[in-house]
C-alpha cells in the first residue's frame, strides 16, 4: 500500500509553477491555453487511477473515486489563478485533493468507503470577466444569467462567446447543479492569503465560514470654492467628510469584534488644486462572519456618513455595489477539521475567512461544508511572492487527509 | 463737463454680455476670435477720446491719456474669461477704467494732472495653456520663457504658435517690460470671488495684498492588501493617512489667523474596492498673505504627515508643485482706497485676496499697487452665475474712480 505522499504535491506544485508560470507569477487565467494547458497536465496526474472523469456543464472538472456507498464527498480547489498570480492558490487545494484520492484508492483496493469526488472549479478567480467564483455558482444555483450574460472582457469579447470557444454552452450552465446530488460533505483547502496564521506562527487552521459583504460607495455632494477666495468657515468640502470616514470605520470594526471595514478608493470632483472638492465618492467595503454584526456595522457606517455629512453642510448618498451574507460552514466538520489539525501539529485556530471561496457556494447550495487554511508568508496572494514553507505544505497534505478520513467517518454515520 | 457715469459702465457690462457670451457663460477665452471681437469692441468705447493705443510685445493692449506729467497712473484688468466664465471678471476692471478716462479727460479738457493709462492685460485666465498671468507676467519680468515655451493647448498647439497666430512673437513677450517705465501707481478693481463682503454685507474692500501660495502633492507609500483577510491591525492603509490631513489643514488654517488650506484632489492606488490602498496622492494648496505664516502652515503640514504616516507604518515623500511669495499691496494706497470706500458707501472693509490677479505681478515688479474688490453674489466666480447687484457695481465705479483721483494727488507729490 503507498502511503499519502505529501512531498509529491510540493512536487507537482513545482512542475505546474515550471509549466504554466513565468518570472511574473502563474498565468493560469480561466479560458486561456495556459489554464486549459494546466488541466490537461492535471488529468494526467490522474491517469494511473479508476476514475469517472468529466467535464460538467459550466465548466468544472469532475474526478470520480467510486466508493461502496454513493454518498459523496466532495474535495475542490481551481487550477485557474489571476494573471500574476501566486503559485499555490486554488492549485494547492487540487494536488492536495489528487493525494488523497491516491492515498484512498491505494488504501481501499479502489472501492473507499462512500464515493469520493474531486472537483477543479472553472474560472474561481473571474480575472478575465470580473465576476469570481464562476463555475461553483453555476452549480450552486446562485449566478445570476442576466447579468453574466452582459459580461465582457477587455476586448469587447462576451462571457457566454469565450465559453463557446472552450466547448461550454452558457445557456445551460446551471444544469451542472446535478452534480452536487449525493453529495454529504465539501471539503476545501486554501493558502490563507491573509497574516493570521503569520502573526499566530501557527501552519494551520479550521475555517469558521467565509464572511458576510457589504459593499457600498458613498458620496458627499459639496460645493466646489475658489481655494483661494473661499474661507475656512465657509466651505462644503467633500473631502473632509469622506476623510473622516476613514479612521470612523477602524473605530467601527474595532466595535464589532472580527469585522474588517476597507475604503478602497476615492474620487474627487473637480479633483484639481485650486477648487475645493464638490463630489467625493469612496467606496466601503464591510465584511464579518456574523450578519447581526455586519449590519450593525453598515448602520454605524452610515449613521456616521450622515453625521459628518451633516457637519459639513453637505448631502450624501449611499449605492450598493454588492452584498452576500455570511456563509458560516458546518460545526461538525468544523470540529473534524480542527482535531485533524490538533492530530498533524499539535494546535489549531479557528478563524474566519475575508475572502470569499468556492466552499460559500457549495455551502450555500445546502452541502455541509469546511475550509482549512495554510499559513501564507507575507500574508498576501494574487501575486508572484505568495508563498507557503515547504513544511507547512506537506503538514496541509497530512491534516487535509486526516480531516478526509474523518469526514467519511462521518459521512457514514448519516 | 460730463461727468462720471456709473449706470453707462453696467450697461457696457450688459452689451459685452450680449456680445461675447452666450447661455453657458462668458466666452472670451484669450488668442480666441471671440476674444479679438471684445478687444475690437473696447476700441470702439474710446474712439471719442484722445488717447494713445498700442498693443506691447506681449500682446497687452496700452490705453494712454496723457497728462501734465510723465508719472504714469495706471489703471488694470483683463477682457479675457474662462470658458463659461463670469460677466464681470476682469472686463468689470476695464470698462471702470474706461469710464474713469473719459471723467479725467472731461474734466481735464484731455490733459489730466498725470498720465493716466488703462491696460488690457492679454491671457489673466490661462485657460487655453494652464498658465496665469501671461500679459502682466511678462510685462513684470516674472514670467518663465523656457517653461511656457513648451506649454500646449489640448489640441497639442504649443503657446508660441497660438501667439504668432494672434501677431505676438513669443521670443520678445518680455520687451513688454518698458510699459512700466514712469509707472508711479498701479490700481485694479475686481470683482471679489469669494463669500467675505457677502457675508459681511459690505459693498467694497481694500485689498491687503495678494497671498503666498505653497502647493505641494503629498503621497503616502502603504501597502496593497486583501480588504477581505487582512485585519485592521495589520494594514498600511495609505488613504487613512492622507485622511488625517484633511481635518488636520482645518486646525493649521485656524491657527494661522487668516490663511486658507484646500486639499482639492485624492488619488488612491490600486484604487479598488477589495484592496486597502497603497498608495494615496493628495495636493495641497496653502495660502497666506503674510510669508513667515504661510512658512509656519507649511512645516505644520509636513509635520502632521510625517506623524500619520508614522501611526501608520507608511512613508510620505512631498513634491512642489508650485509657490509664490506673498505680495502686499502699497500701505500708501491702501489707506487711499479705503477713504474711498468709506467717502462712497459709508463703511470699508480690508482683505487678503486668495485668488492671484494680475496686480501681483505689477506690485511684484515694483510699482506701488492696490486692488479695490467689489461684493460676489453667492460668493462664485469662474462661472455663470457669477454676479453682483447692479448698485453695488455703481458704487465700485464711483469709489474706484475717487481712488484714482486720490492716486493722481498721491503721485503728485512723489
């Protein structure tokens, strides 16, 4: 029996990094060569194993280990990634995925016991379209036709004309939602891409859920004034009460415990050095694993808007961007994953994930789900200087196994 | 004798209005044929009086009533206006002037005690090339020739093209400079394009002088990061540091008596809603009339930017962008322009001005200078609505006018 080979997936990292990356990161952008370049190399990876392998209707990649039962569990991860971007995102989470169904198939003679599937979910990143999570949405139910029917590129091309080229019918995407049928537990592993893990000095985690988003601009409607002629007192300055926005929403994410608030841009008019700003619009982006706390942090927001507004002699006005609530993931594979993780280091933390994944849609469309993260040096992603250590690496592999096991344990007993 | 008369000035004002505006504003944009057809039509209004005309080699248009003396009063403003611009900004200045030559020359019987001369300054606005002052600047002497060499318009016409177009050879702009000669005093009236007389409910001011301008970006250098896995603690949120600075120009304005501070523009990179911002580019204009104040505003607000930037694990680096001493006006004349103001209309008032006019550039050169500022409606200018109540500008023709007698007596004596 070969055992679970964690060094072999740093291995075929690398390989993938070497075929598919450049001195600028990896270039495995959804509907390109390259990304279909990674997925021919993926299925080759897996072609010494018995499994069903399909491409469903939106797209996703589906890797079949049949089991004794026809309860599934589902393990996903993306192999496309952001152009530039890190070499472990999404990727990691498929060759952990890959090692397991090895380690499974050799374990169980071919046959474990409830049917384990692989999934490679198509464009997770959106780099190309915009909109993330592409694939899992589809399957999930959640996309919105309408609206990703008017997608475009950067050259004009539509979203349902790019999947045409790569053999998907945009029409029936969401027939893909078949595939979640049977399926009793979705685990998912990903590089934290925050400083969590960093600052903690702990490789692993059990993800509570993927947080709650809020995400508004907001405009203060001045009076733009000569700089010059204009005194102090006299002013209705845009900029100053979208400036005082800024520390007000440390003070409001403070309030709410885990929550983090980010203005992510601004924009003045008439924007130039003599005249006072007239129209400032920044945008604000809230986000807490709690909805309770998430909308108490939109109110603080805005009643604070309409004060310091109000301050300045000013109007504003407030327009949603975006907004999804708070996909909390499952207690019991939540504690799965954190006694696999106590089993492979010792400690575990449990913490919330800011950005949004694949796993929130799955969980969304009623599968009981968990993540576990992986310390991230630098505490950042979607760039060529992501990096995990080795050790942490293969310490994902191990624990990710183990929280498999469990998760089939578990899947039995229901 | 015919004496000085006020409502022809208004009515002038009202015929220029209908001559060279339309429903969006004044349009005497300069080295514009709409532009020419003002000047054509300011020639027509002198046709009856004995005066030298000329335009100099900066292409400033000379009105000369000669007198008793060589000592020269002279009398300023400017036909040009911004696009869309207001009826009364600078031609306000002129028709006043005109009126008061043909008061002298009535009284006088063509010889006034002095050389009056009244000056139409070519290009106060700097609208087409982004540089102000251009007529009085190079009469002045101030005027850079190797930067406004390479100014162009947005077609891409460089400013000495546009200049020979309109008969002006840009290599000799400068030998303007003799206009000065026996220049013993220099008056202009201007609408005051801020909020102070109205609020005060004051007619007219004495001019104080012009401010110092300082006018800087500042950019604070922070780091990209996930607005969704990156908790507050951890950011170097470049944009939370150029906040700080808005509240903060307030309290240094506040400190410094009469200085004004505008941060007029926001830059914020990536500039994204899901990232924190790395790098954020604010301007800064600070003005003062007096110069060690205007020194101390500066240091004030390097001082606080360092601070933020330090609270925030950031760096700061600032970049001039411009700067202009202040220029107080003549202690002389300014007493002579408030008896003005207060033998015409009971109460005066005096006061910096924070807009540049081209009364700096004389009073720069030397010549004894003061402005006399009448009330702006709605405290606007540089735009449609730029207005002032027709007695008020009755009132600014009369006072103007005692000021320029006041003027001739004061040289007299010189």
């Amino acid at each position: 029996m070969s055992a679970l080979n964690p060094r072999r997936t740093v291995a075929e990292l690398k390989d993938l990094r070497a075929l598919t990356g450049d001195e600028n990161g990896a270039q495995r952008v959804a509907f390109t060569k390259t990304w279909l370049t990674a997925r021919q190399w993926l299925r080759k990876r897996v072609e010494d194993l018995p499994l069903e392998i399909h491409n469903d209707d939106a797209g996703n990649t589906w890797f079949t280990l049949a089991g004794a039962s026809p309860k599934c569990l589902l393990i996903g991860g993306h192999m496309d990634s952001v152009p530039n971007g890190g070499w472990l995102d999404g990727c990691l989470n498929v060759l952990a995925g890959v090692e397991i169904l090895r380690r499974l198939h050799n374990q169980y003679g071919g046959k474990p016991p409830v049917t384990v599937r692989l999934v490679d979910w198509a464009d997770e990143e959106g780099a190309r379209f915009g909109k993330s999570l592409f694939g899992s949405s589809a399957c999930s139910g959640n996309l919105n036709l309408n609206e990703a029917r008017q997608l475009k590129d950067k050259d004009g091309i539509k979203l349902p004309d790019a999947l045409r080229e790569v053999g998907i019918d945009f029409e029936h995407v969401k027939e893909s939602r078949k595939e979640l049928e049977n399926a009793f537990a979705y685990l998912e592993l990903h590089i934290e891409q925050g400083p969590v893990l960093l600052d903690l000095d702990l490789p692993l985690a059990a993800v509570l859920g993927t947080f709650g988003v809020e995400r508004h601009a907001i405009t203060f409607h001045g009076q733009a004034a000569h700089s010059g002629s204009t005194p102090m007192n006299r002013r209705k300055d845009a900029f100053l009460a979208a400036a005082k926005m800024s520390p007000e929403i440390y003070r409001i994410a403070e309030r709410s415990g885990n929550g983090v608030c980010t203005i992510g841009s601004c924009m003045a008019k008439p924007g130039i050095v003599t005249s006072v700003v007239e129209d400032c619009r920044i945008t604000l982006d809230q986000r807490h694993l709690d909805a309770t706390a998430l909308a108490t942090m939109l109110l603080d927001a805005r009643i604070a808007s309409e004060k310091y507004a109000r301050e300045g002699n000013l109007t504003v006005t407030w327009d949603r961007l975006w907004q999804i609530d708070p996909c909390p993931f499952n207690n019991g594979l939540i504690n799965l994953c954190d006694e696999a993780i106590r089993e492979t280091c010792g400690k575990s933390h449990r913490m919330p994930s800011g950005p949004l994944h694949d796993a929130a849609e799955v969980a969304a469309a009623g599968v009981p789900t968990v993540m576990m993260f992986v310390q991230s040096l630098h505490g950042i992603s979607h760039n060529k200087i992501e990096d995990t250590k080795e050790d942490h690496l293969e310490m994902a592999v191990t624990a990710f196994d183990k929280l498999a096991d469990k998760a089939i344990g578990w899947i039995k007993q229901k």
